[in-house]
C-alpha cells in the first residue's frame, strides 16, 4: 500500500516520518482554521492549547505538502501509526484531490488522506468552535505543553508558509495578534540575494599578479614603508 498525506499544519514544516516524496500544493474548498483543542503537545487538560483543523468552505484553498510514503508495508504501517499517535485529536481521515498547479481543474493526486475533525462539541471533544481573534490570540499567547509552547505553533506555522511562497492572511492576522498581547514584533524574513553570473569576477577582468623573489620582495616592501 503507497499512500499520499497532505500536511497543512506542523507537517509542513516538521513531517517527523520517512518519506520517499515531498510536494508543495493545495486542496480545494477547506480553509485553515484555529479551532481544534491540543491537550497533549503544546498545551493541557486544564490549559488547552489551539491548534489548527480545516474547515469547509467551498471555493477555498488550503496550501500546504503532500507526503508520499512507500516501501514495503513496514515502513507505510511505521508512518501511519506515528501519525494516528500524533494527529490524535483529529477524529477524522479525509480522501481529497492534491493539485500543484494554481487554478486548475486536474488534480495531480487524488486519494490523498488529511487528518480532519468533526466541528461539533457535542461529538468532537477536543473541537472548540471559532472564538473572537483577541480571545483566540490571548489563548495561544499564554498555552504551553510537553513539547513546547503555542505561540511557537503559529508563528513556524507562518513562516512555513512563507517559505513555500503562499502565505495565508488568516495565519498572518492571528499571529500577529499574538504578537500585540505579548508585546513583540514580527521579524520579516530576509530576501536570498543569489549571486547570479554577472555579479562573479570573470578571469579576464582580474588584473594578473607578479611573484616576486624574496630579496626583490622584501625590498619593495621596504619602498612602501
């Protein structure tokens, strides 16, 4: 069994699985939502933290990256166990398209799986529905857990999504509200300078250099001084 997983949260940036290929993509009527509950990574029971789940939405995108793991039925059972261990709060696994190029209509895989949850509290007991941005961002600044804390979460997530170049508005505007209740400032990523053929010195314009023998060395030296 191959199978492909769509990663539109910490995956993007963190798979924590062998992987034998990576691409960057989108699927089509979900949006990246806060509104699920972590108990168990980057919050508690008492303090939970948020973390991010889809929702429907139809003419929505979702960029993120799909995984594709083969093998041999060890590694693929190895990869799917870790990620039912770690999606646990995800009640759900959805079969979606994956497309690569922007605007159309044919999906470069289909049958891709994406953990997803059921947005309903009486049901879904780590979905905690939508909640003023203030009062998300307040949650997210102060939850913390055994593997580290929230407002961490969301700001690798945004810049995770700037380094694959599709940056989502709705990331962007909870964590930078994050950043006012804690009293921080974005740092914005640098741009790569690539040192293209035209900024590299050709031979033809380095001015050849004269070895001389040390006694005519050392008495140049002594001219200068």
């Amino acid at each position: 069994m191959v199978f492909w997983i769509f990663g539109y949260g910490s995956l993007v940036w963190n798979p924590g699985f062998e992987y034998h290929e990576k691409l960057i993509g989108y699927i089509k009527d979900y949006r990246r939502v806060f509104d699920l509950a972590c108990i168990d990574h980057r919050g508690t029971p008492e303090k939970p933290a948020r973390t991010c789940t889809l929702d429907e939405s139809k003419g929505a995108i979702c960029w993120g990256a799909a995984y594709c793991v083969r093998g041999g039925p060890e590694i693929e059972k190895k990869a799917m166990e870790y990620l039912e261990r770690r999606e646990c709060e995800y009640d759900s696994k959805t079969l979606v398209d994956f497309f690569t190029e922007e605007d159309s209509l044919h999906p470069a895989l289909t049958g891709v799986i994406v953990f997803t949850s059921t947005p309903d509290k009486e049901n879904n007991k780590y979905y905690l529905g939508p909640a003023p941005l203030e009062e998300m961002a307040r949650q997210i600044a102060t939850a913390s857990g055994p593997c580290g804390n929230n407002r961490e979460y969301i700001f690798k997530m945004e810049k995770a999504l700037h380094d694959i170049d599709h940056e989502d508005d709705y990331i962007i505007e909870l964590a930078n509200e994050v950043r006012k209740i804690l009293g921080i400032t974005r740092s914005v990523p640098k741009e790569k300078k690539l040192l293209g053929p035209s900024q590299i010195p050709l031979k033809s314009h380095i001015s050849p250099v004269k070895i001389l023998p040390l006694p005519e060395a050392i008495a140049a030296v002594a001219a200068d001084s």
